[in-house]
C-alpha cells in the first residue's frame, strides 16, 4: 500500500513524503522516500547490515535514527529518541 503525508500549505495540499507499507503490525517494513534530519548519503554511509527473517537487509545507524526522531515535531519520535537515549547510558 502506498501512503502519503500531505501537508497542506495557502490551502493546497503538498506531498511532503511518501512511503510504501510492507505487511502489517507488528511485522510492517515502512519504505520511505526521505526522512527529516537526515540525508541519504548520511544514512546509507552508516547503515548497518541486519536479517529480516532469511533476507540480508540494511537499517539506519543508531546515531542517524536519534537525528532523525530529535528532528521530527511528532511527539512519538520524541519519546522515542529518550528511550533509545536511555538504553545507550
């Protein structure tokens, strides 16, 4: 399913991400086109290798996952980005 977040600007909508969901909670893989804080050649410098299931996959580094949730308004990401903070002290 592809799903997109639409922020809307002197009342017209604008796209600002779109991203595709893979499977459903809690095994759901969210692709996204981009993501706040964090640039593209950043994430993929420090992407780690992990499995999903068989499949050999790449995931954010830890350090660009905090930018990125510290860099968003949503309160989750907040929240979020103190617990992954807690678990590294």
């Amino acid at each position: 399913m592809k799903s997109y977040l639409i922020e809307f600007r002197q009342n017209k909508p604008e796209i600002l991400h779109s991203f595709i969901d893979l499977g459903m909670e809690p095994l759901r893989v969210d692709r996204m086109n981009r993501m706040d804080g964090v640039s593209y050649e950043e994430a993929n410098k420090e992407r780690v290798t992990g499995r999903y299931g068989k499949a050999s996959v790449f995931f954010i580094g830890k350090a660009q996952l905090l930018k990125n949730k510290r860099s968003t308004s949503r309160p989750q990401d907040k929240n979020d980005a103190e617990k992954l903070t807690e678990e590294t002290d």
